[in-house]
C-alpha cells in the first residue's frame, strides 16, 4: 500500500521518538514518546495535542486496559519506562525500571501511582479485574459438595483397596490432614487422593503433593475436593504434605505413604498423629 493513499494525517510537533500508540474509544489516542519521555494524547479527527505528561524515564510501550481491541476500557493508561535514573534505589543484582499510572477518564491526564518494575517492561496488555474474577479461585460450601469421594468431616476420612487401586480419602485442616500415615500401599498400585477441604473461609485453601512423585502437586480450594493419582515407582517412605500456606503450623501439615514390596502381606491401615482409625477394608 502506498503511504499517501492509506494516511488519515499526521500530528503537527507531537513530541521527540514516538513508539506506541493506544486508543480510549473516546475519540483520543494516547502515544508514548521515548526521547522526550512523555505520554501525548490527541485527538484522532483533528489531528491536535490536546495533553501531555512526563513520565519518569524514557518511556517504552504504554498500555490502555483494552487498548488494541475495538472497545477499550479507557479509565487508565500505564507507562511503561525503561531507565530508572534517580527513581529508585540500586538494590539487588538488577536496576529496577520505573512505571506511572494515570488516569485519563477526564479531559487531563492525572498521575495516581509511581512504582517499580522489575525488568523492561515490554508491550505488557491490562484488563479489568472484573473479567478474570468470575474464572478465579472460588470457595465452595462443603455441605454442597457432592464429588464421589468427599469426606464431610474427619470421621468419613478413610483408605480401601478396589484390587491394585488404593483409594485415600482424606480431609485437610489448619493443620493436618486426616489420615496422615499410610500402611500396606504395594508396587503396582495405583493411589488416588481424593483430598476434602473442611475450612470454610475463603482464603484458606491447602495444597497436596507426595514427595517424589512426577506429576505436580494439587490445590484445593475451601469446601473442594481434588483428587490426585499416584503410581509409586520404588519401596519406601514417602512424605505427603501441603504445599500451601495455611497456619502457623503449616510444617506440621504432613504424613507419609509407606509403599511395601509387591505380594507383601502388610495390611492396609492408616492413622491420624498417634490414634489409630479403623483398618481400610478391602472391596
């Protein structure tokens, strides 16, 4: 395409080095410029300046949340910067780079935040919490749990074989799990965790992992039950534990697996701290 047939115009003295340019859908387009490190918003149909700002320093890319698509978001706009200068202090084996948040939904542009970055922030897209909120973490109400292998309360924890599967089901609490050691898993079998969450605060989830295994660990959150498999690949003692935050006893959340030799005539059992649970049936 020859340049003259596709340009709507040019921006008569708009600044020094422009880079990148997004959009508000309200009629203005906002262009970041790197020599004069500079934000410069203008007017799409006249071609006019209508605000600039500072940006502290030479700024990179900037970002509009919805910027590149056809209906922008428009409330702020995030300069990206490249040289930090005298913003921040040098601590730590790389320079921080420097960022400003401004809130274009008035006719001037207005700085609400300065902060840090760590590395060159590099065309970097925004978007409404509200859009990522409703797929996020959840809580669920364990009395509404109605996954096949949910233990509502400690008392329904336990461990039964169905030939070479060993099915765990257990809970997890601030902080332990129950059951939390494991007799008479055998080479070749398959164990599946089906781990409940009994708390019922929505930032409490817990996480369950077995030392060694190959496939990473799981999160579950509050009222949830996850299940995790496992194929054992030697005899030994295998840790379980969790791998979330929960408590100030969180090292405490934790157990072990004792996988014994194939044809072994170790029974299944398990147990929670030093009392002894009923031992897992056979089926």
């Amino acid at each position: 395409m020859k340049y003259d047939a596709v340009l709507h115009g040019e921006v008569k003295k708009p600044g020094l080095g422009p880079l990148h340019t997004e959009f508000d859908g309200k009629g203005f387009a906002y262009t970041s410029f790197f020599v004069s490190s500079e934000i410069v918003k203008w007017n799409i149909e006249k071609l006019e300046v209508v605000d600039r700002v500072p940006t502290y320093y030479s700024i990179g890319h900037l970002c509009i949340p919805g910027g590149p698509t056809k209906k922008p978001h428009g409330k702020y706009v995030i300069a990206y910067n490249k040289i930090t200068k005298d913003r921040y202090l040098p601590t730590g084996p790389e320079l921080t780079q420097s960022a400003q948040l401004y809130d274009i939904s008035g006719d001037k542009m207005k700085l609400l935040l300065d902060f840090p970055t760590t590395g060159e922030p590099h065309y970097a897209e925004a978007i409404p919490a509200s859009l990522v909120q409703p797929k996020s973490v959840k809580f669920f109400k364990i009395e509404e749990n109605t996954h096949p292998y949910v233990a509502k309360g400690e008392k329904e924890a336990k461990v039964f074989r169905e030939g070479n599967k060993v099915h765990v089901v257990m809970t997890s609490i601030r902080s332990h799990f129950t059951p939390d050691n494991i007799e008479g898993v055998k080479m070749g079998d398959e164990v599946y965790f089906h781990v409940t969450n009994l708390e019922q605060d929505w930032d409490v989830p817990h996480g369950f992992a077995v030392k060694g295994a190959n496939n990473a660990e799981i999160l579950i959150m509050p009222g949830e039950t996850s299940t995790l498999k496992w194929v054992p690949d030697r005899v030994g003692v295998f840790p379980i534990y969790c791998t979330d935050f929960c408590s100030a006893l969180h090292q405490e959340m934790q157990g072990y697996v004792r996988v014994s030799p194939r044809g072994s005539n170790v029974p299944l059992s398990f147990s929670t701290g030093n009392k002894a649970e009923p031992t897992g049936t056979s089926k």
